[in-house]
C-alpha cells in the first residue's frame, strides 16, 4: 500500500516584528546570510552524526569544531560537545543514527533576546529527512521508507562581554584582536584596548551557533 507523504511543518516566524529590532542594534548585519549559514550547519550536522556513527572510523570532537564553520559562521565548544555526546552514546551502543535526504522547507527568525553579555537569534527551519537507527547494518527504528518532517531551532549568539558570558556557563568560546592577537573580552566597546583596531560586532566570527533544538 502506498504511503502519502505528511506535511511539512510550519515554522513560528516572527521576522516582520524582530527584523527592525536587529536592523537597530545591528545595522550592518545580513541576516539573509547568517540564517543561510545557520541552515547550513543545521545540515551538515546531521549529515555528521550520520557519517560519524556510521561505524566507528576515529573521528573525535575535533570533527565538529573544523567542519562546521565551513558553513559560513562558526560554532560554540558547547554545541559541538552536544554533538559529540550524540556521537559517543550511540557508539556505546553499536547504533548508526541515520539522516537521509534532507530537505529544508521552510525558515524564519523565531526569537531575539539581549542581556547584558549577549545577543541571541533563534531562527526556526521546517524539515523533512529520513530518519531511522541501524545496528550492525540491520533496521532497528525509526522509518527509512517515509521522510519524518521535524522543526529545528537554530541559536546563533553574539558574545558583548566575555566575562559574563563564561559566568553564564556557556562554554568554549574566546575571540582575539584580528590585528594584536590580543583577548578581546568586551565586543561591545568596538575597539581593541591594546592596539585601538577597531572590533567589528558585525562580523560573522563572532556570531556562532550554540544550539540546535529539535521541537
């Protein structure tokens, strides 16, 4: 009997309401790049967790911290230790988790959020792929007939203070001047205390994706 294809999921889109908030903070920011590139890491991820627990071919975490920012924006310690965590229990457990055919439908900026050591874009993307596990080569579950269509948040985040943000117990992220070398621990002065170079917040290296949620 021939299975019907589900619909793909909607995405929470508040992109009219947050865009001019962005625009204000951050007026030479392209958001049409960063939620490309987000996506981008989105797939690539999954694409990851597929390759790397394919069968163990000694990848380490070093995999996710290299590859990703091939995207286009870079990522935390913290979500490529997500990542590996998924890796290391499947492994544990002789499993394959298995990502085929991916196709994002739909996309849009879900949230925006400021304190006072970062600034965090949430954007949302509508999915479909095959998703099942494998053990040793046979099914064990999931459906690898049928796409799951699935939704995805994406955070990317922008760091302004350092010290707060390691306080916050968010790992595994440090910038230095592109000029000096030196550690830049306040973003939002735009000027490197050592040198005076000036610091663009704007740049795409100091947004990173920290999180991706599966809802």
């Amino acid at each position: 009997m021939k299975q019907e294809l589900a619909t793909p999921k909607s995405v929470s889109d508040l992109s009219a309401a947050l865009i001019p908030r962005i625009n204000k903070d951050f007026p030479d920011l392209n958001l049409t790049q960063m939620q490309s590139a987000a996506q981008a890491v989105l797939v690539k991820s999954l694409d990851l967790l597929t390759d790397m627990t394919f069968g163990n071919n000694g990848d380490t975490i070093d995999r996710f911290q290299k590859q990703l920012p091939e995207c286009g924006i870079g990522v935390t310690r913290s979500l490529s230790e997500d990542l590996w965590h998924k890796v290391e229990g499947a492994r544990s457990e002789g499993k394959s988790l298995i990502y085929r055919d991916i196709i994002v439908h739909k996309s849009g900026i879900n949230a925006y959020e400021r304190t006072n050591s970062t600034v965090e874009i949430t954007f949302q993307y509508s999915l479909q792929c095959l998703q099942y596990q494998e053990r040793n080569g046979k099914f064990i579950s999931g459906n690898r007939a049928t796409p799951t269509q699935t939704r995805y948040n994406v955070k990317v985040v922008n760091i302004l203070d350092a010290d707060r943000f390691q306080s916050e117990d968010i790992k595994g992220v440090g910038f230095t001047c592109p000029h000096c070398g030196a550690p830049v621990q306040h973003l939002g002065t735009d000027v490197c205390p050592y040198c005076g170079t000036a610091i663009k917040t704007v740049d795409m290296r100091i947004w990173l994706v920290n999180k991706l949620i599966e809802i």
